[in-house]
C-alpha cells in the first residue's frame, strides 16, 4: 500500500469547534434518564387501571353517549365533566344538584386559568 492510500485511512481529530466529537454516531444523547410512561414510582397496578380507562371512557352505545350529552347540555356541563361524575360518584345528578353543578363549574374554571398561565 502507498503512502498516499495509508493517510487517507487515519482517523482525523475532532475540530475543537465541531459540535460531535471523533467516533460519535450524531444520536441522541444516551445520559438522559428514560422514564416509562406510568413513572418512576413502579408499575403498580398501571396496566389494569389504563385497561380499565379504556374500558369506561370508549365503548358505551350511541343511546349512552347522545343521553348523557343532552343531560350534560342541560345542566351546562360538558360530557366529559357529567361523565366523569356518574363514574366517581355514582349517580346521575339531577338540576337540584344546583352546588354540585357549581362545583364542577368552577373547578373546570380553575383548569382553564392554571391551563393560560
């Protein structure tokens, strides 16, 4: 082999003003921590209540859903809100619930300034 076709094989420095030193591939840094999506606190029980999630929030009928948005639309709630109601409280609320109602509305207000800041 020449000593031409020897020179062309050696390794060059890294420039101090290259950004990615010699031998380093361009990919992401491999320093930053991974964490999973249910956390660094352990698994737990993650997978049975994103199951149960799925569950409850995607499959009720047509007949379910239009129902619950009327009632919702009735009660100046959003579907979600009224949802989620039924699902931790258990009950359907009625327009007598007239503080509960307030509650909700006013939680869903505080999410909507902490959402602006």
């Amino acid at each position: 082999m020449s000593k031409l076709e020897i020179s062309s094989f050696v390794t060059k420095q890294a420039s101090p003003v290259s950004a990615v030193p010699a031998g380093h591939n361009g990919g992401p840094p491999l320093d930053d921590a991974h964490t999973p999506e249910w956390g660094n606190d352990g698994i737990g029980n993650y997978f049975y209540w994103k199951a149960a999630h799925r569950r409850v929030w995607h499959n009720p009928s047509p007949g379910i859903v239009s129902f619950r948005i009327q009632k919702a639309e009735r009660l100046g709630l959003t579907y979600e809100e009224y949802t989620l109601e039924i699902l931790e409280r258990g009950r359907h609320l009625q327009i007598e619930d007239v503080e509960r109602i307030a509650e909700i509305k006013h939680a869903r207000a505080a999410r909507a300034a902490n959402q602006r800041d």
